[in-house]
C-alpha cells in the first residue's frame, strides 16, 4: 500500500468539496450554542441577589399626595354630566 501526501491531500479535499456546507454548519451551531451558553453563565452567575442592595430611596407618600388622591371624584359621583351629543366626524361621509 502506497501512501503518500498527494494522495492524502487529494483526499482530505476532496472530502471538504463534498461536505464544505455540512462542516460549515455545524461549526456554526456549535459556535452559537458555546455563546449561548456562556451568555446563560453569565446571566445566571449575575442574578444572584445576595448581596444586592437596591439604589435610591423607598417610595413613601407624604400628606400632601395622600389628600391629593382623596379630593379625586369617585365613579360614584356624577356631579357633572358629559355632552357626547355631537360625538365624532365620520370622515368617510360626504358632505
């Protein structure tokens, strides 16, 4: 058996003539999911929350807001009655 590197180079290209797209796509794929998955190390080593301590002050509602909400009408008072007599122009009639 004669074995030599012209015949081993003929081979091997071959070999990529044939299966160039298949070994493209694969690399690809694998190349995608190695990002993924560092991406979801990253992501999930990132969420751990204990030793979070959240930025800014806690909401709190003074007096003043408090009465502001309080003076707002209700659905139950009908004080003043809305006029939708005219309604809406209808823009595809013809005057």
């Amino acid at each position: 058996m004669d074995i030599s590197i012209i015949a081993i180079k003929s081979s091997f290209l071959h070999f990529l003539k044939r299966f160039h797209a298949t070994i493209f796509t694969l690399t690809v794929l694998v190349g995608l999911v190695f990002v993924v998955l560092a991406l979801n190390n990253i992501v999930s080593s990132s969420s751990t929350s204990a030793n979070y301590t959240p930025a800014g002050t806690p909401l709190t509602f003074d007096q003043q807001t408090i009465d502001r909400v309080n003076s707002l009408k209700s659905r139950d008072d009908a004080s003043s009655e809305l006029d939708l007599s005219q309604g809406r122009a209808n823009p595809f009639v013809e005057n």
